[in-house]
C-alpha cells in the first residue's frame, strides 16, 4: 500500500508535535506545511515546502489528507477548504471555535464524503481504551458517578506572553475542561444536561480561573468536576499519565469512576470492591491494580487516521462528534452565566439535522 501523502496547517506547537509524528511515521509522506510564519518555519524544515498560504500548498502539493493544526477560530474555513478538494482532515480540538462553525463544516464534510478525524488525542491512550472497556464491560456495575479534578497553577508568563488568556475564552474551561469533557464523553456515556458555577477569584482576569460542573450522563450517572489553573496539585491526567513534558510525572489518579459493584481510579487503573455477596458499607473494599501498556497517544492517532484514509475502520472521533464535545463545554460557561441547568439534547439534535 503507498504512502498517504499528507500537509500540515499551522507549525506552533502542536503543529510541531505532529511535525514530528508524520515525519518518523512510515505511512505517511509529509509533502507540505502552512504557516504565516513562513521564513522560520521554513528554516527548521529545509528539506519540505512551505508556504503562508494554506489554499496555495493544497492546490500545489495536492495531498490526500492534511492535518490543522492553525488557531482554533479558522478550523472551519481550512477544514471546509480541505472538503471541498476531497481532502481528509484531522482537526486539532475544538474542532471549531463556535458552533455556527461546527455546522458549516459538518454540511461540507456530508456533501464531499472525506474522512475526518478531531485530535482529541487522549481517546487514543491505551489506559483509556482499558477503562472503556471495564465501564462498558459492567465491570463495578451500572455507573453511578464520576468525580474527578484537573488543577494546576499555571505560571505568570503564560498569560504575559498571551495576553488574550485573560479574556473570556481563553480561561481552564474551554482550554482545558474540553479535553475533560471529551474524555467523560467517550469512556462515561453521552453528557445530557451540565450546571456550573466559575470564579475568577484568585486571579481576577475577565475569565474564570476556577470552575465546578454537575454533568448529567444519559445513562443516569452523574458527574461532579471541578477545574482551576490556580491551584498547585498532582491532580490532572497529564501529571498522572506522563503524557507531555510539560508536566511532571505524578503518577496520581485525578478521576474515580463509581459503580454499583466497585469503584475505578484513572489514570492508574485500580479497582476497587467487593464480594457480590457482601455488598456492605460494614466490609471492607479490597484494591487490585490493573495492567496497561502505555503508548505514545500521537501516534496511534496516527495510525487510527491512516485506517480511516485506507477505509479500515471507522472514525474514533468524526467532526460530528466532536462538535457535541464543543457543545457539551461551551454548556459549562453558559450555565454558570445564567445560574440555571442547560438541556443538551435538543442542541445535539440541531446540530445533525
């Protein structure tokens, strides 16, 4: 099978981690990049063409997919772009930055038939896959509940350097939270209702620094999160997966899946319950840790994208769907807004028609 020719929209710092992947994977040829910043990207990558214009290098290079990697509010317009030259995509998330966005792209990728992908990349961890499988398995049971957290205290200079991380949209919850959102979505069940408060006390920018979501799951769970880039705790899947070099390995589990025969600690897969027989707050509950390989997200999300070029299987993640992630986390800003629950259905169902 020949390789996938594929270009890459956007070289800042995601862009360059999937740079990387795409040029040490076999199955891809890397045969362009776009970036405003033309001159330096091109000095650090001789030996591939670059160019500021995205629409240029697709009509010039002609590749068979592309990956976008650009600023979350021009998804849209270089997603659609890509459709209609049948390219297929995978989209860094969000996987736009409104939902008026999300619509346009799904009615050009329904009318041009490419494969999409959202780079949710957490789906791809081999622990996440394992933990799919234990909930939906029953393994503790029906899910009763879902608590977890993701805290950390990020430093001065990264709101210096970006000062629109201090205006709405750019605080924790469509930062961070997004990423949450996802990963409850794909391993909990669908999210159907979310109430939330924010504050913005520690930091007193225009945007939250704090925030606590109750999600309703419509399998009848509920879930309990709350969000901070203010505080300093082992407390997120980065530090407890060693996901990225940007955060220290911890090695602390941030979420408790609760069920109505035992309980899950993610990441580090424990187990906890009892005997069948013996179902007893007067008992005690025995721990097992459970095994998992760990691999690099990136490039199984690499090689899930191939297969979903090739027609080998189907999208972990289409626009569609990542456009209900958006949905359901945009849902967190909105309900603390207006102090009221917000009915998620209805708006899942506008979006497909």
């Amino acid at each position: 099978m020949s390789r996938i020719t594929i270009a890459v929209i956007g070289a800042g710092l995601i862009g360059r981690k999937h740079l990387k992947k795409v040029i040490d994977h076999p199955d891809f040829e890397l045969v362009g990049i776009a970036d405003v910043n033309r001159e330096a990207v091109a000095a650090e990558y001789p030996d591939t063409p670059v160019l500021a214009d995205y629409r240029r290098l697709l009509d010039e290079t002609r590749p068979m997919a592309a990956i976008i990697a650009s600023p979350n509010q021009v998804h849209a317009e270089i997603g659609i772009e890509c459709a209609r030259r049948g390219i297929h995509i995978l989209v860094e998330k969000p996987v736009t930055d409104t939902l008026e966005a999300a619509s346009q792209l799904i009615e050009e990728v329904q009318r041009s038939g490419i494969r999409t992908l959202v780079g949710h990349h957490r789906r791809h961890h081999d622990q996440v896959q394992k933990l799919r499988s234990l909930i939906g398995g029953k393994d503790i049971g029906a899910l009763v509940g879902v608590s977890a957290i993701w805290a950390a205290y990020k430093p001065d200079a990264y709101f210096q350097i970006a000062p629109w991380r201090t205006q709405e949209g750019g605080g924790p919850v469509l930062i961070n939270l997004i990423h949450e959102i996802d990963f409850l979505r794909f391993t909990a069940g669908e999210i159907v209702s979310v109430s939330a408060v924010t504050s913005s006390d520690q930091r007193h920018f225009a945007v939250e620094d704090t925030a606590g979501a109750v999600l309703e799951f419509e399998n009848g769970a509920i879930g309990t999160f709350i969000i901070s880039d203010s505080a300093v705790t082992p407390w997120t899947v980065e530090q407890g997966v060693g996901e990225a070099v940007e955060f220290p390995f911890s090695g602390e589990s941030s979420y408790r899946f609760l069920g109505s025969h035992g309980a899950l600690e993610f990441p580090n897969l424990v187990r906890w319950d009892q005997s069948p027989e013996e179902r007893t707050w007067n008992r005690p509950v025995r721990s097992q840790r459970l095994f998992s390989t760990t691999i690099d997200p990136y490039v199984a999300q690499l090689d899930h994208f191939r297969d979903v070029i090739n027609g080998v299987t189907e999208s972990v993640q289409t626009v569609e769907d990542g456009a209900r992630t958006l949905i359901a986390t945009l849902a967190v800003t909105e309900a603390a807004r207006r102090k009221a629950r917000v009915e998620l259905n209805d708006r899942y169902q506008a979006l497909a028609a």
